[in-house]
C-alpha cells in the first residue's frame, strides 16, 4: 500500500515536502519546509545553537529534525531512521521518554 501512495505522490515531490510520519498519518507541507528547517528559524530568530538544541523524534518526520541538534534522541520505540539518524537512543513513549529525558538532564 505504501509503494503505491508514494508512486501517486511523485508528481509533486518538486513543489510540497510529502512524509508519512507514522501509519495512518502524512504530513504535507511546502516544499523543504519540515521540523528541521523549522528548528533551523528557531534557532537563528533565539540565536540559539544546535549545541543549545535538544531534539526528540519517533516517527519519519523527525529524521530532518536529528541533524539539528547536537543531541538528538531516538525513543526505543522510534522507527529505525530515526534512530540511525540520532545521536542517543532513550526510553520509548510509553515511559515519558521526552520528559525524563529533559529532568534527568
């Protein structure tokens, strides 16, 4: 199923930014407008760094958002890019992975 929706997308890979960011989810956005680019204008408008950036990720959306950051977590339960795309991999979702991950830094 997935192979054929893509194939439909192609067409307009030139003109919008298409991932399926989980199972039954797409995200669909201007093109190369994602969470990276998106951190990318938080960061010069905060004047902050990818070493004062943290970034958490489970789903394909996430990828650009990994190279982002100088630490960048992949929960357990993430899809396997998005861990091979980040720098540490922490607790899943289920176990406030995200939360935890802030105190406990």
């Amino acid at each position: 199923m997935w192979n054929f929706t893509r194939e439909k997308q192609k067409p307009y890979f030139d003109s919008v930014y298409i991932v399926a960011s989980e199972a039954a989810w797409t995200d669909i956005a201007n093109a190369n407008v994602h969470k990276g680019t998106t951190v990318e204008h938080l960061q010069r408008l905060l004047n902050v760094t990818p070493k004062e950036t943290m970034a958490f990720g489970d789903g394909y959306n996430d990828i650009e958002l990994m190279t982002r950051s100088t630490y960048s977590f992949a929960v357990r339960n993430a899809v396997k890019e998005v861990k091979d795309a980040a720098n540490i991999i922490t607790r899943s979702n289920e176990e406030e992975a995200v939360m935890k991950t802030i105190i406990q830094i």
